[in-house]
C-alpha cells in the first residue's frame, strides 16, 4: 500500500521536496534510491561539487547534471600549498570553464581551489555567464589584473569576488575602475592578496560607496591607514573587513579619525588584515570588539602583552588566527576570556629559526582546551610537546573534529620521556570520536598509525611526514580508517608492500599522497595497470621513471581515482601509469 | 560523487552480504594475518581508570577470541558488523595485489636503505632551508615573517624576490641547487636569504661540504637567457632579479 504511494508521487513534489536537500551527500544518497529519482535529482541539482578536477571530465558533469548554477572545482593536492608539487603539474581550469560556457548560459558562481586560472578563462566566464554572480579563487594562480578587470566590466550582476590566497600577476591597480559606474551589486570583495604599489584608492573609494549593499571587503596591504578611514566611512554596514597596511608614525588626528569610523560599524563581526600594526593604534578597534566573533591576526607582528590586552576585550570570539607571539601567557588569558572560542590558528612566526624565538610551548594548547568547551579545530605550530599534555588535551576536549599539530623540527621526542609521541597521538583519536581532520608530527613509531587504523573511523583527511619504521604503519591506516578519503604522506619508510595489499581501499578514497618514501616505481606500474579507476601519476622531476632500475623509489607518487581516464595535460616531468605499457608519456 | 557520475543505469546493487567472500578480500586477509605478533603493542584504555599514561595494559590477555580481526580483539571490527562496512564499500571482487606477511620488511631492498639514495628525504639538522616544504607553512606567510622586525634576522628587508608591497610575489622563491658530481639537485629558498655569504653557507651545509673545502667550490647560476654565470662577479640584487637556477662547481686552480 505505501509503496504504490511513493510511485505515484508527480515529479514535481519530488522535486520540490528535493529542493530542501542542500548537502551534496545528501543528494548523492538520494539518487542512490531508485532509478526514478536519479532521474528527477539530476535535473533539478543546482550546485556541484567536484573534490578532484581530474576525476571526472567536464563533459560528464553537463550530460548528468544538465540545470546547475554552481559549481566548486579543486585541482592541485593539498601539499601544493607547500611547495611540493612542481610547477606545471596542472589543474588548468579553462578546459571546464569553455565546456560550461557552450552548454551554460546561466551559470551563476563558480569556486575554485588550487587551480591555475588564467586571463583567458576569466575574460571566457566574463563573456558567457550573463547572470554570473559569484567569482571565489582560492590559492589559485595563472591570472593577472587584467583578467579581472574584464570580470570587472562585464558582470553587472557580480555580487561575490573572493580571491584568497591566490597569486596574482600585479599589471596595474586600475582594474577597479572597470567596474562600471552603473554598478552597485557588490556584497563581499577580498583582494588581501594583490600587491600594487600604486592602488586605485579612488575608484576603490568610489565602489565602496555606490555599492550600499557591501558586506564583506578584505583589502590588500597598497591601502595606507588614512585611507581605511575613508573607506569605512562609506560602509558603516560591513560585517567583515580586513584592513590594509599601518603607517610606522602614529598620528593623532589619523588615529581619532579611524576610532570614529570603527565605531560607526555596528555590524562588523570578522577582522583580518593588520600589516605592520603597531599597538598603539589598537585601541581604535576596541569599540567593535565586544562583537567580534573571528579575528585574523596571523600577519600582525605584535606582541603578547598587546595581543592579551586586545583578545581580553573579544569575549564573543569564535575563531582567532594569530602568531605565536600570543605565547602561552596570551594563550591562557584566552582561554579564559573567550568562552566560545571554536577554532584556533597558531602560527610561527620564525618557522626556520633552530632555537625558540618566543615562550610558546605545548603548555599553551593544553591551556586552551581545557578553557574553551566549544573548541573544535586546531592548527598549531610550537617546538616542543609531551605524551601527556596530548592525553590531557584528548581527554578535556574530545570534540575535536580537525587537530592539526606541526612540531617544527622533524621527529621531535616528548621532551618530558624522550619517547615517541605515539600515546598523545593515540588518545587524541580515541577520546576525539569525531575527529575528521589529523595532521601529525614530532617522532612516531608504527604504533601511533596501529591506534589511528584502530580509532580513527570518522576520520577523512590524514597528514604525514617524517613518521613510521614499516609498511605496516601505511597498513593500518589503510585498512583501518574506513571514512578515509584523503592521505597526504612525505618522507616516511612506506614502500611497495602497504600499497599493494590495500589497493582496493584507494578506489574508496579521493586520493593518495606520497612524497620522498619509498614506493618502487614497478609497484607503480602494477597498481597503474591492476586498477583501472586510478590514476597513478608519477612525478619525478629527476628525469623518466623507466631510466632507473624498476626497484627504485619514485619521488612523488600522487594517486587518486577517477572515471575520466588518465589526463592529457601532463608536462613533462609527470607519468600515468595505465594498462598499456605501465609508461605513458605526456 | 565521482564514481557516481559515470552511471546512466542505475548503480549496481550493492554486494550482498551472502556472497561477500571475505577470504579473498585482500584487506581481511591481511587483517588476520597480522595477527597478535603486530598487534602485541598494547593499545590505549579507555575510562577513567586510566589515570597514568605509562601504565598502559595489554589488552590481549582479557580479548576474547571470537573476533577474527586478531588477538587484540579490543575495538577491532569483528565480521560480524560487516553489514555496516560492506554499506561504504563497493568491493571489487579481485584485489589483492600483495598478500600482507608479517615481516614487512623481510626484502632485500629494506626501505631505509633505498631511502638514503634518494636524498630529498634525508633529513638535515637545523637546515630547515634544505627540506623543501617543511615546516608546512604557505609561501606568503614565510615571507611575512621574516620582515618582521622582533624576530627577524640581520637584514630585515626581503631581497627583490618580493614585489612591491604586496601579499604574494608571483614567483615561487624556491631554486634548483645542483652541485656537480651529484645526480639529485635540491631546492632552497631564496627568500631567506640577503647575502652571498649567507646562501653559500646554507649550500655547503646542504651538500655536506666542510669549511676546509669550501675554497675548492664556486657558485655558478644560470639567469634568464639561459647563460651561466659566477655569481659572485654580480651584486646580490642583480644576482638575485636574474637567477634562474644554481649550481656548485668545483673550481680548477
């Protein structure tokens, strides 16, 4: 009786109930149920997303999902971002960007992660996304200032031009004047990333004013502090707003200027920016910062007892980046003034300096997971650590759900035992039931990868580096975290054997990372030929894989699964491993 | 997401648990044969009992042995929860390219040794310029760091590596180093560096070169139309605007 009910649903209710399923997993589960409703799923899913722009081929993602209106692309692996993937290995957009422009005039957003982007697919989405709306890059590269300015000047509908992160080829400031009089649609614009000594203030000062709906305006360091004053004064409703560079003179009447401007935004919730701060100008902010619920400090340069006086005044904060000139003491006035504290980023900021520059130890993390009950995701970065403040830190905060420790020298012991740092490890993935997110760091011995192939099911992204003795710390992992979707490992004794014997489990993940260990390059060609859904690429910069005896480690192994076939887009320096000859050559 | 792109036909049922044949399934076997010679480090205990960390149980002797996900039957998944496995996993019928043995390491090429061949992966004390990416910290960040006053060393202002005032140069500072006679080139971070005096120590460090020998070295760099170079013969801004890569010769005479 409930089953001749469900069938003789129309579409139309389908569709409208479908319409609620926001998640993309959600709507990847709902497709799964019956051939009906992949059907109808499919044309009304309006936002995809695609983690590796090599897994699937554009053409594909259009004949299935014919109606989207956004879509999010990532290229390069995360280990990109540090200089370990060569230039020219790829993620090249504009292949995606002209399918989308022939099958998609009303294409709306696009968001991008780690690809190279250049003028020509910029000046391509300029031309043939008529209601095109959101434009997100980030830590993208390829593009230059004139690419954005024909974004500029076509887009009278743009309401989103994010560019975190990204590299930008600084030609010339004037790219904002491209933007049209006429136009006033702009809500959030982050430029933090361009350079250009000479910055179109005007014209930026113009835009700001005209677009009364602006929400979000992060800016580059080329904006000077008297400047800033100006341009907030036009935007009293911003939420977020990075600001450009500090002055080294403190001037009053600049100073006056900028405390009386900060106080007329009421709404403003999220600070970034900070260059060259000097503290006696803080002060200014302090009428927002009762409100203020995220906080980027990590460009600012000051000091702990200025750090502690500013991060005192936030007590509603939710997220703070900084540099590790908080310190612990700064880190403990934290941990007791921001009671909703989620998210915190530490960074070094002498991250090449042997010795210690500053008094920032384990002492500080432990501080702030005992203090703050909501914190749930951590990026830190110290010197040195002990096995129990890790068991401390798990057992007081088993919320975690990213942990994220970067102990600056490799292989560092608990410098309370000199043991391996295996136990901390291990009960932060124990107590930390919902941990999606693990980076690992300091000396670690087989063990700790038994207790995370052991604990660590909801686990999805691991980092690794320098760690392990065998191939059976890779087993564990391997075959013990099932939601693993992401493995990033460099510099660690993993070879052939791990490999091979879990190599099922790499067509359940996204991708598979492995730097400087020890992967032959024969194993290579057996997984490239053995499993046909992945794409084994091999980079080696050295010269052809085929040129040194098969036993040989590969530089760099980046593996990930994929329904398109091995790419064509190579350069020279990266091999497929495929069925044919186990070689194929770009 | 991906995987389910390919399908113009309904995706294939998902293998029943009945014909789910768990002995040719490479990561089961694996499991078991691990074993209680691996799995004889004693895991973590849960509770508060647990108050001293070095005092950490064996597991194994209170295990029962019903689970055949091996002796340490602590939280390892037993076959019986299959169900709830078998729900992620589209599990292809043929895979195991390797059966796993106990002795990984029981080859004739141990890991560790074909490691030090490949040199990108040694690693050096207090060199943090010979470890390409290490500490993990994003390009622009490093930069900002070393124009800090505080913490910052002799020379404060970056070398022309930087353009402008801007967040990010859109080159990558990093240069090839080749040292002849070394088949492996090395990558360094010119950022971080404001000197020839400087960058010759970080590369005869790099490539083990003691002070003795240091005389018998130059440094060569290759600029953008392709010709190579003394470096020392160009000042360091010129030196530095115009190279493309390094490379350490020893010098004759």
């Amino acid at each position: 009786m409930l089953k001749k009910m469900a069938f003789s649903f129309p579409d139309e209710v389908l569709e409208h109930v479908f319409s609620f399923i926001q998640s993309d997993k959600d709507r990847n589960a709902v497709s799964m149920v019956c051939k009906s409703w992949y059907e109808i799923e499919r044309w009304c899913r309006r936002k995809v997303f695609v983690g590796n722009c090599y897994a699937v081929s554009p053409r594909m993602v259009i004949r299935r999902f014919p109606e989207f209106r956004s879509i999010e692309l990532k290229g390069k692996p995360h280990f990109a971002d540090f200089n370990l993937v060569p230039d020219g290995w790829g993620g090249y957009v504009f292949p995606w960007i002209a399918e989308m422009a022939g099958a998609y005039p009303w294409l709306e957003e696009i968001r991008l992660k780690r690809m190279v982007v250049t003028d020509e697919s910029l000046e391509l989405i300029a031309k043939s996304f008529k209601n095109f709306k959101v434009l997100v890059l980030s830590s993208c590269e390829g593009f230059s200032t004139d690419g954005l300015a024909a974004i500029a000047a076509s887009c009278k509908n743009l309401k989103e031009l994010d560019l975190r992160d990204c590299e930008v080829d600084d030609l010339s400031a004037h790219w904002l004047s491209h933007f049209p009089e006429t136009y006033t649609s702009l809500v959030s614009l982050n430029i933090s990333c361009l350079g250009s000594d000479e910055a179109s203030f005007s014209a930026l000062e113009r835009l700001v004013r005209r677009c009364t709906n602006l929400k979000t305006l992060r800016l580059n360091r080329a904006v000077p502090l008297d400047k800033i004053a100006n341009i907030l004064r036009h935007a009293p409703q911003l939420v977020e707003f990075g600001t450009g560079t500090y002055t080294a003179d403190v001037r009053p009447d600049v100073y006056s200027d900028l405390a009386g401007v900060f106080s007329s935004c009421k709404e403003l919730k999220s600070l970034s920016g900070f260059w060259d701060v000097i503290p006696d100008y803080l002060p200014a902010i302090y009428p927002v910062c009762s409100k203020l619920t995220s906080l980027n400090l990590s460009y600012a340069t000051i000091q702990s007892p200025d750090l502690i006086k500013l991060v005192s005044h936030c007590p509603n904060l939710q997220r703070l980046l900084v540099l590790d000139y908080i310190e612990d003491s700064g880190l403990e006035v934290l941990a007791s003034s921001c009671k909703d504290l989620q998210e915190l980023r530490v960074f070094p900021s002498d991250p090449f300096g042997a010795e210690p520059n500053v008094s920032l130890t384990e002492q500080g993390l432990v501080a702030v997971s005992l203090g703050c009950p909501k914190l749930q995701s951590v990026l830190y970065f110290c010197r040195r650590m002990s096995n129990e403040a890790l068991v401390t830190i798990a057992r007081s905060r088993p919320n975690f759900t990213r942990f994220r420790l970067c102990i600056i020298e490799p292989k560092t012991a608990d410098y309370l035992t000199l043991e391996p740092l295996d136990v901390g490890f291990g009960a932060i993935v124990q107590y930390c039931k919902d941990l999606r997110r693990l980076s690992l760091s300091g000396l670690l011995t087989d063990r700790v990868f038994e207790y995370i192939g052991t604990y660590a099911k909801k686990l999805e992204m691991l980092s690794v580096a320098f760690a392990g003795d065998s191939d059976l710390g890779l087993h564990h992992v391997l075959s013990g975290c099932e939601s693993l979707r992401k493995l990033e490992i460099r510099d660690c004794p993993f070879g052939d054997k791990a490999l091979l014997a879990n190599a099922a489990k790499l067509e359940t993940m996204r991708s598979l990372w492995m730097s400087s260990c020890a992967v032959s390059f024969a194993a290579c060609k057996l997984l490239g030929q053995k499993m046909p859904r992945l794409n084994v690429e091999v980079i080696d910069e050295r010269g052809p894989p085929d040129s040194r005896p098969e036993n040989c480690p590969v530089d760099k192994l980046y593996i990930y699964r994929s329904i398109a076939g091995p790419r064509f887009d190579m350069p020279p320096f990266v091999w497929t491993m495929d069925e044919d000859s186990g070689l194929r050559l770009s | 997401m991906e995987l389910q792109l390919g399908l113009a036909l309904p995706p294939p049922p998902l293998i029943p648990i009945e014909t789910f044949d768990l002995n040719s399934y490479g990561n089961y076997e694996t499991r078991e044969a691990l074993g209680t010679n691996a799995l004889s480090w004693p895991l973590l205990k849960l509770g508060p009992a647990d108050n001293d960390i070095n005092n950490i149980h064996h597991h194994n002797s209170s295990s029962s042995s019903s689970s055949s996900g091996g002796g340490a039957g602590c939280k390892k998944r037993s076959f019986d929860e299959a169900p709830f496995f078998d729900e992620k996993r589209n599990v292809p019928k043929t895979l195991h390219l390797l059966l796993w043995t106990n002795q990984p390491n029981d080859e004739d090429d141990d890991p560790s040794n074909v490691l030090h061949e490949n040199s990108s992966s040694a690693i050096f004390k207090n060199d943090g310029e010979g470890l390409v990416g290490w500490p993990p910290v994003k390009t622009w960040r490093k930069k900002v760091h070393h124009q800090i006053p505080n913490g910052g060393t002799e020379n404060n202002r970056l070398p022309a590596v930087e353009n402008g005032i801007g967040g990010r140069a859109s080159k990558s500072t990093y240069v090839k180093v080749k040292m002849e006679g070394v088949p492996i080139a090395r990558k360094i971070d010119l950022s971080v560096h404001h000197s020839f005096e400087g960058l010759t120590n970080t590369l005869m460090r790099m490539f083990g070169i003691s002070d003795g020998n240091r005389k018998s070295f130059k440094l060569t760099y290759q600029d953008r139309e392709g010709d190579w170079l003394l470096a020392e013969d160009v000042p360091w801004r010129t030196f530095i605007r115009s190279l493309k890569c390094l490379k350490l010769i020893r010098s004759r005479g």
